[in-house]
C-alpha cells in the first residue's frame, strides 16, 4: 500500500522490451536506502516489483496487463517518473490509500494557473471511472495524491489543482495538454460500489434490486 506522496523523481535508463512485456532499469538515490528483492515501489503510481538493483538503480518487471492499461508503456529512456517505496506500518499517513493499481489513463486537455497554484484538467479514457470522482474527495494521478476540485459528469472531465512544491517534486512538471496520465480512484468508493451491486450469494444484483438509498437510510447505513 502507498500514500500517494512521491519521494524522488527517477530517471529511466533502459527499457528492455518484448511485444507487451517489459523490464524497466530505473536510477534513483533517495529510496534506494533500503530496498530489498521482491520489494514493491509505485512508479507513475502503478505498484510495481524489485527483480534486482544496486546501490543507484533498480529494475520491475511490467507484464502485458500493465503494458496495456498504463502509460508505462510510453516510456523512453530519459523518461522522468515518480517513484515511492511502499508504507512502513509506522510511518506517516499523508495522502490516502494507494493500491498502485491503476485503474486507466487520462488525457490532460487543459493546464493553466490560478494564483500560485495550476489547475490541469483531465479526461479519463473510460468513462466508466467518472462515477468514482467525486469533487473534494481523492484521485491519484502518476502515483500523486490529489484532491478533485471540480468534476463535470456532461463531459466527464475533472480538474485538480496543484501546489508550486507538488509541482516542483514530481513529474506534473513537465505535462500538458495532450500529456497521458495514470489514475487510480479512490478504492473506497470502488468497494462501496461493488458491494452495492452485488448479491451474498455472489451473483450480481439485477434491476430492482432492494438495495437502494433509501434501504441504506432506514437500515441505519447513512
């Protein structure tokens, strides 16, 4: 599990390739203190395992599932990414729960500031993400924890804004519009709603299910 709170930026230096599969070498300096084999790191947010390292890099494996539902594969060598270890059981909870699954990519169509801050909007490339974001409640986007500001269903799009040192410390920098992004909804909301349309039994709830707002209300649920 990850916070959503990038420690360093690393750098990508060899990309080994193979139809959909991938081993990603990546530099860094600031996580490498203690990482160990099989250890899990979020790169653009998308949880990932150590196969091997030194004392200035490390390398994942990405598998053909990955490939296809993230901007990993996009990377180049040079490529900037995000990088975070995963939570220590007695560290600080600065963000929110990160799974480091992503749940798809997004599409920047606007970047513009608002006094010291940017405001970038997005536009998920499935719809179906859309019903998880919700304004005020918590995105990851390239492994970042971010509050959505705005959401509009009419043209699914939303927006989050951006404080100078998030900007600064991560690889937000360099996007704009037409940049690709990684998102992962807050997976709270997704197990709400799974739940909500799913029957004891396992079998997927059909229309007219009873289980609706106002059977929540009267059974004490909200």
């Amino acid at each position: 599990m990850f916070t959503g709170l990038v420690e360093e930026i690393g750098i990508m230096r060899r990309i080994y390739r193979k139809g959909e599969a991938m081993i990603l070498h990546i530099e860094a300096s600031k996580i490498m203190d203690d990482v160990q084999l099989g250890d899990s790191i979020a790169v653009n947010g998308v949880c990932l395992t150590v196969i091997a390292y030194d004392q200035a890099s490390f390398s994942v494996d990405v598998m053909p599932q990955t490939f296809r539902h993230t901007n990993l594969s996009q990377l180049k060598p040079g490529s900037r990414v995000n990088l975070e270890r995963a939570m220590k059981a007695n560290g600080r909870f600065g963000g929110h729960i990160v799974q480091g699954h992503a749940d798809g990519i997004g599409t920047i169509i606007g970047r513009s500031e608002d006094a010291n801050a940017v405001v970038f909007e997005i536009k998920p490339d499935e719809d179906a993400m859309f019903k998880f974001i919700i304004p005020q409640g918590s995105v990851t986007l390239d492994g970042i924890s971010l509050t959505v500001v705005k959401a509009d269903p009419a043209d699914s799009v939303f927006s989050v804004s951006i404080i100078p040192h998030t900007l600064a410390e991560t690889v937000l920098q360099e996007k704009n519009s037409g940049s690709t992004i990684n998102i992962e909804c807050d997976v709270l909301g997704k197990y709400v709603d799974h739940l909500l349309h799913y029957r004891s039994s396992g079998e997927q709830t059909k229309p007219g299910s009873r289980v609706t707002e106002q059977f929540l209300a009267e059974n004490g649920f909200i």
